[in-house]
C-alpha cells in the first residue's frame, strides 16, 4: 500500500522511462484540433455567413457584439445542436485514446515497459464501453443546468451590454458558481471510474459504479490525488498570469506551458491514477519497485 507521495514519484519514474507514453494525447490532440477547426468553421459560415461583413466593418468591440448578440440569440438551436455533435464525436475519439492510454500505463505499471500495441488494443476493446460511460457522467453533470435555470430565463442576450438585466445576471452568475461546485463534486466521486472500467474491462454502469465504490472505499487517497492534480492546474494558470504581462518571458513560458500541459501533465497524472487503483486493489506492479525495499528483494530471491 504505498502512499500517495510513493505513488506519484514512482509515477514520475515510470513516465520518464516510457515517453511514447505521451503518444495517445498528442493523438487526440491533433484529431480533435482538426475537428474542431472544420467544424466551428463551417458552422460559424453557415449561420454567420451573410453577416461577416458588418461584423468586420464594426468600430469597436462593442458595436461588434451588438451585431453578433442578436444573431447568436437567433441562431440558439443551431448553435447548440452543432455544438453537441461536435461534442459526442470529440467525445469518441477521447474515448478511443484515453482507454489506450489507460491500458499503456497499466503496462507500464505491471511490467516497467509499454508499447502502442496496448494503445491500438485497449482502445478498440474498451472505447464504446468507455464512451457511453462518459455520456452517462456528462449527462449526470448536466443534471446541474437546474442551478441556471432561474437567471438563464430571465436575461436578455440582446440587451446584455446595456446593463438592464443586472439582477439577472447576478442570479445566473450564483447559478453557474453552483454549478461549478456540483461538477467538482462529480469529478471527485467518480475520478476514478474511467480507469476501473479500463482496467477491469467493465461495461459502462459497472465502471461507473466500480469508479464510486472505489471512491467510497478510499476516500482520503482519491482526494489528496484530485487536489495535488487541482493544484498543479491552478499553479499553472498563476504561472500563465505572471508571465503573460513580461514579453521575453511570456514567449517562453508559452512554449514551455505548451509542453507541460500536453506533453508531461496528461500522461503523469494518467500513471498516477492508474498506480493508485493498481495499488488499492492488489494489482501485480512493476518487479524494480522492489529495488528500493531489500528485505522484499531478499524475501523473492529466496522463494517466500
């Protein structure tokens, strides 16, 4: 049973032995980029189209939105079923390469080494399983609209830059602060189920209900994991903040934030997670972590 400092730097060891680890996210990353781009692109032509030229032709920003406010307003259910296409595709590629990832950590927990092999396979074993568990969860956070519901009907998006709907707003602002605190909560429930339905090969309730069993068993571990992750993102975003007023520094912060969120981040905190459900439930972990116990390293060359 290690504890969650062993855990994270046995985690960090793993990555820095096993970068193709990196692999699944630059995937989707790049996939879903595209997509988005063509989508929103030809979507933004479709319903904005005719109306470009005004909106170039604005003096200010300001006059823009004028221009740009009523048209959302007219085009809301447009908007809102491309958005949810985009959405469930975006979601089935993450799906796709997040079950991989998974499957590659648990390799390169189990055995020290991984390959894309336990990408490629993982992914086409576990991506509808993991997909429908991810619309389950999406839905359940969605479940959370109700907090906007007071302040969504009673603005006005045309007159949302003249300052007569402030009641309003301030009641849709406490709203989506609700919200916010509803989806934290989900998260931290069920942080962990996407990587029991990987790892156990479940379907998409029992990932789920796996997911908060483990939760429910191991509280204080998911926590501390989910605020040293939180807290990682937070420190990041104070970084981008500091640095973004310093030209020099802010190119290179740029650049190395670039990496870190892309390339370190996803990939390290995937192996943790992965580690501490490995760990909880009595998985077999890589031999070499031995290394650092003698005793346990004397104990297996004798048989015990």
């Amino acid at each position: 049973m290690e504890d969650i400092g062993k855990i994270i730097s046995n985690g960090f060891e793993t990555y820095t032995k096993n970068l193709v680890l990196v692999i699944p996210f630059i995937l989707n990353a790049v996939i879903t980029g595209i997509l988005a781009v063509v989508m929103v692109g030809i979507g933004f032509f479709y319903l904005f189209g005719s109306s470009l030229s005004a909106i170039g032709s604005a003096s200010t920003s300001q006059a823009a939105a004028a221009i740009l406010l009523p048209l959302i307003t007219r085009h809301f259910y447009e908007i809102v079923i491309l958005v949810i296409v985009y959405f469930l595709v975006f979601l089935f590629f993450q799906s796709f390469f997040m079950a991989g990832a998974i499957s590659m950590a648990q390799k390169a927990t189990e055995t020290g080494k991984s390959d894309l092999s336990a990408m490629i396979e993982a992914g086409k074993k576990n991506v509808v399983n993991l997909y429908l568990a991810e619309i389950l969860v999406t839905l359940l956070a969605l479940a959370g609209i109700v907090f906007i519901v007071p302040g969504a009907t009673r603005v006005n998006l045309d007159q949302l830059l003249s300052g007569n709907n402030t009641d309003a707003v301030l009641v849709l602002a406490g709203g989506v602060f609700l919200w916010a605190i509803y989806i934290a909560i989900i998260s931290l429930f069920l942080a962990v189920f996407s990587y029991a339905l990987v790892i156990e090969n479940l379907g998409p309730v029992d990932g789920i209900t796996a997911g908060f069993g483990f939760f429910k068993a191991h509280k204080s571990d998911v926590f501390l994991l989910w605020v040293v992750t939180g807290i990682i993102l937070i420190v990041l975003m104070i970084l981008d903040e500091i640095f973004r007023g310093i030209p020099v520094l802010d190119i290179i912060w740029q650049f190395a934030s670039f990496i870190i969120n892309f390339l370190i981040i996803p990939p390290l905190t995937t192996l943790w997670w992965v580690r501490l459900y490995m760990t909880r439930t009595g998985k077999k972990l890589y031999f070499n972590d031995l290394l650092a116990h003698p005793n346990d390293l004397e104990k297996l060359k004798a048989g015990k």
